[in-house]
C-alpha cells in the first residue's frame, strides 16, 4: 500500500554528508515513498540525483555505524514488498531493524540539555 504512495521531490539544499538522512527514490521524478538512508558517508553524488538530505543524525552516530552491514545491498525490494518481515527474517536472520525513533524539536534540546533523555 505505501508504496503506491509517493511524494514530490524537493530541491536538494544540503550535501548528502555523513549523518544525513535521505529519502530513496528512483530515477524517475517525484518516487520517494517511505525508504529512507543515513548516509555513512560523503555521498555528493546523490545530490546531483536529486537525492535531498532532510534530516540529520546530531548525536549517537556511532549506533548507525554499528547497525549490522553484512547483507549490503542482497535483500530483493520486491520481496520486501510482497512478503515483508517474514522474507527478511528467513533470508537475512542478523539482520538489525529500527524499532523506535523521536524526533527531538528545539524545545526538548532546550529542556534535556541538547536531546539527550539517556537511552
């Protein structure tokens, strides 16, 4: 179903720098659906794609780093699609999944000392 759903493009206005968060998209306009990456690097390449950094990582770099990377690029998209967990879970069983995130506004940083809650 969301991947039915996709969304505009919007102009690139940062580099996709290490800690940047990204919307996947295909080559063709306006793809983006609900895939995202952090870029683990300096990716300036995808800024000439289109590609359009909207988020940050401002503190905990190191657990992106640590998110297991064995399977590279190996899990089939269609299959994602049409099976989901239960493919991903046969096929790549260490793989590591986001359970949790927040996003943290200006008035928690200002609160908690710049975001950090302790977890």
């Amino acid at each position: 179903e969301w991947r039915e759903n996709t969304f505009r493009d919007e102009p690139v206005r940062q580099n996709n720098t290490a800690g940047t968060i990204t919307f996947a998209k295909s080559a063709m306009p306006h793809s983006r659906t609900t895939q995202l990456f952090v870029n683990l690097g300096d990716n300036h390449p995808l800024d000439q794609m289109g590609f359009a950094p909207f988020a940050r990582v401002v503190e905990g770099m190191e657990v992106v780093r640590a998110i297991n990377d064995e399977y590279g690029e190996q899990p089939n998209q269609h299959a994602i699609q049409m099976q989901g967990n239960a493919y991903l879970e046969a096929e790549f069983p260490e793989l590591d999944y986001i359970k949790r995130a927040r996003v943290i506004g200006e008035e928690d940083e200002d609160e908690s000392g710049g975001g950090d809650d302790g977890q």
